[in-house]
C-alpha cells in the first residue's frame, strides 16, 4: 500500500472539512526544498534556474519560487503576463512558445526575454526589433522524453529550430542585425546523466559555430518518482557532465558560458497532491473489478489516463477506524471510460487494480505527486464541474487559500444566447 506524503492524515481530513473537495494542496516546505535543490545545479560559469511556470500556474506558487531565487520559463505570451500579474519582474522572464504571441512587441517592451522557436519566430523578432538580443531554441537531433507524446527533440519533434538549419538563423541574424547571445536546447533528457552528457555536447556544439552566444539553457525534464518504488533525478550528477561539457568548452573556445536550466516537474511534481472524496462504490461481479468512485478525475488529473502514468494513492478513513484492505480501481466522476485513476504503468488501456484500505463512502482519498501538469493541464469544466480549489500548506502549519472553487456563474459568465433564442 502506498503511503501518504506531504500531508498527515489529520491534515487531509482538515483539508477536506475546511475547503470541501476535490482541492489541490501545494507544500511551501517542499517547494522551497525543491527550488534550493535546483539552484545548487553543478555550473562552472553562473547558473539560472528557470521555473517553467506551465507545470503549476498558480500565482502562489510562482511568487514562492521566484522569492526563492528562481526565473521564470513561459510557453506562451499568457503565461508570461500571468507571471508578471504574480510579481515576476519581467527581466527574469523568458518567452519560449510554439505560438508567437499577438503581444510579442509589448512583452518585449516591458523586458520579457525572447527565444524564438523557428525560423519564422526569429524573422519576426528580427523585423520588430532589428539590432537586438535574441535566443534561439534548437533541435539537437536527440530525443528522450518518456514517450512520444512527451518527446521534445530528434526529428519526430517539432519544438525548435532544427540544428542543421544554422545557415538560415546566420542568414536572418544577419538581415535584421540580431545579437545571438542565448542558445536553449530543452529534449526533456530525464534522470540518465549520460544523455545530459549526450545533450550538453550537441548543444555546445551549435554553440561554438555561434560565436556571440553566452548563455546556453538545456532545457527541464528531470524525472521525478511519484510511486515508492520510483527514483527522482539526482541532479548533482545529472549535472556533473553538464558541468565538464561547460568546462571543456571555455578550454576550447575561450568563451565561459553561462548555464541555465528550466526545471517544471521537478520543482512542483511531489510537492502538490489533490485530496478528493469517495463517492460511490461498485462491483461487476466475482470475475469483475471493485470500483471506487471519487469526485475528481479527468477535471484534475489528466496524466494517468493520457500517459498512464502512476500516482500514489491513499484511503483516509473518517473517522479513523480498523478497516482491512482490498484490491480496487479508482473511477473518476467524468462520463468517460478512460476517467481511470489506476491504469497499468504507462498504459492507459490497461487497468491495474490497486490494493487500498477498504473504503466507505466520504472518505477523503489522497492523489500525490499532482503539482505538475494537473491543475493547470486537466480536462477543465468538463461535465460542467468547476475548477477545484487550491491550497497552500504554508511553513507555519496552516492552510491557505490560492484558487476558490469556482462556481457556475463563473462557468457560464462568456456564454450568451443570439436574439432568436433568447426568448
Ligand atoms: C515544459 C518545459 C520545460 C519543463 O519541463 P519539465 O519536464 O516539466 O521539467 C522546460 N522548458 C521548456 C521550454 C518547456 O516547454
């Protein structure tokens, strides 16, 4: 059985009482533990720590990991104003978007940074702002997300500018009179310290046929282990090679670069958890599965039925009492068959019972590993169910209010009817 994390269970049955459910908690303690691991990032030359602000978006937990020292990575021209809205200054923020925002020019202006990610992004760059700075975002050629739909290089990716189109980038550098002073190479390497090794060569590869380059980013992607028997990155020795890449460079080329690395999931992955209800059971009889029912899904937590992906979960009985255990699958509330909490590792399709306390209706159930790519990625207002609460467990103990739930007014607030069927 897994074992709960972040919060005891006296705190899960107060998040539940205080804020109803379901309802993200994010821990201060453990995002802060997080950011000092990632500022800590073996470097030679200087060190930014982007905090790739898609993974979480909440302002709460932005603004705590900015005051904790990190910079911010935005996907797209919203992110970057969401955190300037939290307090980012917009100099530590940089723009790295599959879609050039209509407000480029503006951001621009205020002082976001720019890494285009193609060669048209560059153009356009280079026509609003001949003569300037600019970053570019490479594909080296090399992939290792843990599958395809979360590979981010090699050829099969479409995020960057492909590396051996360097003539191009030197031919509209050159047109517009652009500074090329920051390369960005992120594949998404995980937890393995030779395709670190691996991607910091290719990268400075590029580099060094980039003479005016200083900064150069490889990205995030840092494994994390969710369930017990998984491992997070060690990033001192993800690091290290990176380090000796770096190191190696200066050596050869004379050019000290500085390092930056733009860590999502690692900063917020194990640091947020969803606590939810049971709200039903059901069997399908002696040669069936035992079914949980729980009032999220879908609506917070995409991750396992799209990738198959494991998070630990617990059964928090109230009040607490003697119960025995059983084997059962966790249904979310959305009307879809793939609304599955406990599908089979990295096969959504399968289904892979979980052994749990014996549930009874109303008892709170704890998701952990649910600060990335949940409350900002999930399938929201789908069935028509509100956003979820968010919360902070702060360093003194208490809980805080991030995100009320939302209500159906909020929901329908943009909708209205055409004259003909109004009446
Ligand atoms: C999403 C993203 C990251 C963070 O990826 P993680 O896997 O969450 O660490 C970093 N850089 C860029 C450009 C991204 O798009």
């Amino acid at each position: 059985m897994e074992r709960l994390s972040l919060l005891s269970e006296d705190q899960v049955r107060a998040v539940q009482h205080q804020f109803g459910t379901p309802t993200f908690v994010y821990s201060q303690k453990a995002l802060e533990s997080q950011a000092q691991k990632a500022l800590a990032f073996p470097h030679v030359h200087g060190l930014t720590v982007r905090y790739a602000v898609k993974a979480c978006p909440a302002a709460g937990v932005i603004r705590i990991l900015n005051r904790a020292g990190l910079h911010i990575d935005a996907s797209s021209g919203y992110e970057a104003l969401r955190a300037m809205r939290a307090g980012v200054p917009s100099a530590q923020i940089q723009l790295t978007a599959q879609q050039l925002p209509d407000n480029l020019a503006d951001l621009v202006r205020q002082g976001v940074l720019f890494n285009a990610c193609s060669l048209h992004q560059l153009a356009a760059y280079g026509q609003l702002f001949p003569g300037r700075e600019v970053s570019i975002r490479v594909n080296p050629g090399l992939g290792s997300g843990h599958s395809n739909r979360t590979n981010t290089g090699g050829p099969s990716s479409s995020f960057g500018i492909w590396h051996e189109h360097l003539d191009q980038v030197l031919a509209t550098v050159d047109e517009h009179n652009l500074q090329l002073t920051g390369l960005h190479s992120h594949i998404g390497s995980g937890s393995d310290p030779a395709v670190w090794q691996h991607c910091a060569r290719l990268t400075l590869g590029v580099a060094a046929k980039l003479p005016e380059v200083r900064r150069v980013s490889m990205g995030g992607g840092f494994k994390i282990g969710r369930m017990a028997d998984e491992v997070s990155t060690d990033l001192h020795k993800a690091g290290q090679p990176v380090a000796d890449e770096f190191n190696r460079f200066a050596q050869e080329h004379g050019r000290k670069l500085h390092l930056e690395i733009e860590p999502g999931t690692f900063l917020v992955g194990n640091a947020g958890a969803i606590v939810c209800s049971v709200v039903d059971m059901v069997n399908t009889g002696p040669q069936g599965y035992c079914f949980i029912k729980v009032n999220s899904g879908m609506t917070e937590v995409l991750r396992p039925s799209l990738y198959g992906a494991q998070h630990p979960i617990v059964v928090v009985p109230a009040p607490p009492e003697e119960r025995g255990q059983g084997a059962y699958l966790i249904a979310g509330h959305c009307c879809e068959s793939g609304d599955i909490l406990t599908p089979a590792a990295n096969n959504p399709e399968e289904l892979a019972p979980r052994v749990l306390t014996e549930p009874r209706i109303g008892d709170a159930v704890f998701i952990g590993g649910c600060g990335a790519y949940c409350a900002g990625m999930a399938a929201k207002n789908y069935n028509s169910f509100p956003e979820a609460c968010e919360v902070l467990l702060g360093t003194d103990g208490e809980l805080h209010l991030l995100r009320q739930r939302q209500t159906l007014d909020q929901i329908l607030a943009n909708e209205s009817l055409p004259a003909f069927l109004s009446t």
